[in-house]
C-alpha cells in the first residue's frame, strides 16, 4: 500500500477515535511529541491524550457530538479532511450555558504525518469564526 492510501486509512482510523475517545488509537494514531492549539489553553497540549483532552472538551458542552468524514484528499504526507461535525448543545462550552440547539457544522482541516504514519500536527480553518475574531465580535 502506498502513504497515499495508508493515510486515508489512517484517517478514518482517527475518526473513529475521535468519536469514541479511543486512548489506545489515539496512542496508536498521534506521535506523542505532536502539539495541538486550541483556545482553551494558553500553551500546547502533547500527544494522543492531548489531542483526545480538546475532544473531552468538546463533549461537555455536546455530549453527543460526532465528526464524520464527508471528503479527503490526501498526498504522502498530509490529508485534508473536510468534515461535518454534530451535536446537541446540552452541556456548558467555553462559557456558555447549554440552549438545547442542535449544531451541524462544516470543518476542514490538515492532518501532517512522519514517516511512522503518526499525525504530527493538525491545522484547522478557521472561515468565518476568524472574521469574528478579527472584528471583536468573539474572543475565542
């Protein structure tokens, strides 16, 4: 098999550890010196276990919130993953208090791997969320 489609399968390996807060593919999936950003913290967080935290983070204020893959495309050493993200906002996110609101939300974002098969680094765009970031309207 060539990185081309090891990484795809790669990738829907990952979805299904993101959906299932996996720690085993998440050891198996992520290198463990790979750093993830999110506006949550001030300072990286490392690894599997670091990136299953910001997932842990998103299921308190959607407890049933799922990604599924609607595209990818990949090369030897990244994917971009276009996903749709689900859920329910029944929980407290990030300061705000649960509405009961349904969510459907398109994400893309870029998956790096090393030589290993490891995702080393995830980037995500960002769209209209930054807009709002840049004219003050939001401060996530």
């Amino acid at each position: 098999m060539d990185k081309i489609e090891r990484n795809k399968q790669l990738m829907k390996k990952f979805e299904t550890m993101i959906n299932t807060n996996n720690k085993e593919l998440a050891k198996e999936l992520v290198a463990s010196d790979a750093p993830f950003y999110t506006p949550a913290s001030s300072e990286p967080l490392y690894g599997g276990e670091g990136y299953l935290s910001i997932v842990d983070m998103m299921r308190k204020g959607f407890p049933d919130i799922q990604w599924n893959i609607k595209d990818m495309v990949a090369d030897a050493d990244k994917v971009a993953v276009y996903w749709n993200m689900t859920g329910t906002h029944s929980g407290e996110f990030m300061g705000f208090k649960p509405t009961g609101k349904k969510i459907s939300v398109s994400v893309m974002n870029f998956y790096y791997f090393n030589e290993d098969g490891k995702v080393t680094n995830d980037v995500a765009a960002e769209g209209m969320i930054g807009i709002f970031r840049g004219i003050g309207s939001i401060n996530l």
